[in-house]
C-alpha cells in the first residue's frame, strides 16, 4: 500500500544499472545494482518513525515487521544487512569481474512471490 513511488523508483534503478552499463562498458567501467528487500534489523532506513508507520500500514507491530516482511518471501526469511553486503562483496570481488549491467534482488525471493 502506498508504494507507487517507491515501486517506479526500484524499477527505474533496474533501468539504470542496464544504461549505465551500457553506456560506460567500452571504457572498461562495470556497472552493476543490487535491490535489496526492506532491511529492518540493523538498518538506519526504519529509523526515526518510518518503521512505526510502515507497521502500522501493515497493521503489524513495529518489533513484529521484519518477521512480517519475512513472510511475503518464497524463502520465508528476513533480509539482513550482511546479506546485502555480501552481494555489493559478490559482485566487487574478483570473482564476478566480467559482468556488468546485473541487477541483483536480495530479497529472498520477495520480488518473485508477486508473481504468484
């Protein structure tokens, strides 16, 4: 509920990764995003009331919301910050050097669930 912006603005990112990628990669400049679900534990972003409000959109309590958002997963799982930085780690490390324009969910599974 009440996400139309933020929606348009995740799918922008998608959007720009693969531009961007696009237009840098023949100065040999990689590109590439990472689209994390809602972080909840760990995370400045549910800081300073935003956490309350997104809770009380839900009609869940504050302490329950990263369970909450666990929930609407395939994986059933709660997204938490070293996870995210174990994708930014993933995709800057020497492993990954030859891809560019990805955008990679890490969302356990979040984003698919919709589809269902």
């Amino acid at each position: 509920p009440n996400n139309i912006a933020y929606s348009a603005t995740k799918a922008d990112q998608a959007h720009q990764v693969r531009l961007l990628a696009a237009e840098l990669g023949e100065h040999g400049i990689r590109v590439n995003g990472v689209n994390p679900d809602g972080v909840v534990r760990g995370s400045g972003i549910f800081a300073g009331g935003w956490g309350a409000q997104r809770a009380a959109v839900y009609g869940v309590e504050e302490e329950k919301l990263g369970e909450f958002y666990a929930q609407r997963t395939i994986l059933k799982r709660e997204v938490l910050p070293e996870h995210v930085a174990n994708a930014v780690f993933a995709l800057t490390g020497g492993e990954l050097t030859h891809t560019t324009g990805l955008h990679v969910p890490v969302d356990a599974g979040v984003a698919a669930a919709f589809l269902r």
